[in-house]
C-alpha cells in the first residue's frame, strides 16, 4: 500500500471517529468512490488501534479512574466514582458487542456496505442529531450518568452498526435526548467508544491475526501513528468547539453529503 493511500485512510479514521459523521461510513466511500484498493481489514483495525490511543491519552483522567474502579468492579464492590464508571462502561458496551457479533455471523454487516445505506443514514440520522440538540432540556453532566442511562445508550449504540450512521453520532444524540449538555453527552460518548473500538479490534483482529506479514505490520503502524495525532487533534478542536456551538455545523455536512449519496446511489 502506498504511503499517500496510508495516510488518506489514517486521517479520514481519525478525523472521522470522534466528528459525529461517520468514521466507517467515510472508511467505506473511499474506496467506493475513488476507485482506489480496499484498504482491507488489517488497516482497519489498524486506524482504529490509532484513534483508541488518542481517546484514552486526551480522556486519561477519567479512564485512569475507572482503571482503577475495576478491581473493585470485580468483586462487586462499587462504593466509589471509579467503579461505577466502569460498570456503566462495561454495561453500556454489552448491547453494541452481542448485535455486532450476530451481524458479522450473519453476513449482514457486509450486505449494508453500499453507498445508498450509507447516503440514507447520514442524512436521517444528521436530523435526529439536530432535533435532539436542540429540542430537550440540557441540564444532566457525566457525572450524573446511571446505570439505567448507560442500558440506554448502550441501546443507541447498537444503531451505529448500520454504515454511516456514526456511533459518536448515534451515542451523543442519545444523551441529548437523555438531557446532557452539549460537552457531557460528546464526554460520555468517547469514553464509551473505548471499550467498543477494543471490543471491534479483538473481534477483527482475530481474523487478521493469521495473515500477518512485515509489510502489513509496517503498513499498520504507520496507519496507527497517523491516526493517533489526526483524532487527537479532532477530538480537541471539537471539545473546545461545544463550548461555544452547537453540532448544527455538522448536521449540515451530514445531510448535504447524505444528499449527494444519494444522488450518486440512484443514478
């Protein structure tokens, strides 16, 4: 693989992931609409291995906390923040685990791989988006999550399954449905993407793991490395951005390229 098709796919995942676009929508229409290779699983996994690196560093406070929650989460002792974070991480990933496998057993996942699912769910759900941030009281922050919120959102995430839908799209809506506030519900959302990107690598990982070579493991890192520094400096620039606006910016690329999909799918 070329370095300049590397780096393409590296900045697209990792400007991608955290942005409520759609990182594997994105993932999917380059190749579809460049002509260039598949990129193949092994880069996939890859980039996603780069942007869960960036998340875990920009949100260690939080993540060292529920680190050390989990010991206490295993002999189901939650008197402290720590725990409970992890417990309503661990619950909150258990949905999008379960329907991911089912999908990948069933064939499914590769079924919905196409340009009109993808053009479909960037606009419908880019509306939800809007009408979530902008229609319910915002008052919640992340340290008022429960556990009855983390089954939730867990539930939400399961949509994110479907191409183009974007799963720290799909989530952040949820928690604005919920009544978090702008900052909170985007916080909630990439702590949840950590335990579900390391859930997603395992179960692809598994499938490359076989067909490992010098020049995969080459392609790989310098795809992680790429991917790191593009979704920390995506992931920064859109925390400071909530501060000020709302995700009306990114509703409207969702629906403006969901439209052009579109076009391009029934023509």
């Amino acid at each position: 693989m070329t370095l300049f098709h590397l780096l393409m796919l590296a900045v697209i995942q990792g400007i991608t992931e955290f942005l409520p676009i759609s990182s594997s929508g994105h993932l999917i229409l380059y190749p579809l609409l460049t002509g260039a290779p598949d990129q193949g699983l092994a880069i996939d996994v890859a980039v996603h291995v780069g942007t869960l690196g960036a998340v875990i560093f920009y949100f260690w406070s939080d993540v060292s906390r529920a680190l050390a929650g989990l010991p206490k989460l295993l002999r189901w002792q939650i008197d402290d923040q720590g725990a409970w974070l992890a417990l309503c991480l661990v619950v909150a990933t258990i949905p999008v685990v379960l329907a991911g496998l089912l999908l990948k057993l069933s064939g499914l996942d590769v079924m919905m791989r196409s340009v009109a699912v993808i053009g479909w769910t960037m606009l419908i759900f880019g509306i939800v988006l809007w009408w979530a941030d902008q229609q319910f009281d915002h008052v919640r922050t992340a340290e008022q999550w429960t556990l009855k919120h983390a089954i939730i959102l867990g539930l939400w995430q399961v949509i994110a399954l479907i191409p183009g839908t974007s799963r720290s799209g799909i989530t952040i809506t949820g928690a604005r449905v919920l009544g978090y506030k702008r900052e909170d519900a985007a916080r909630l959302s990439m702590l949840m993407s950590i335990p579900t990107i390391l859930a997603s690598g395992v179960l692809l990982g598994a499938d490359v793991v076989g067909q490992a070579d010098v020049a995969m493991l080459r392609d790989g890192v310098i795809g992680a490395a790429f991917a790191f520094v593009a979704a920390y400096v995506a992931l920064s620039l859109m925390m400071r951005f909530l501060k000020v606006y709302s995700y009306t910016p990114y509703v409207i690329y969702r629906v403006i390229l969901g439209a052009v999909l579109l076009v391009i799918a029934y023509t």
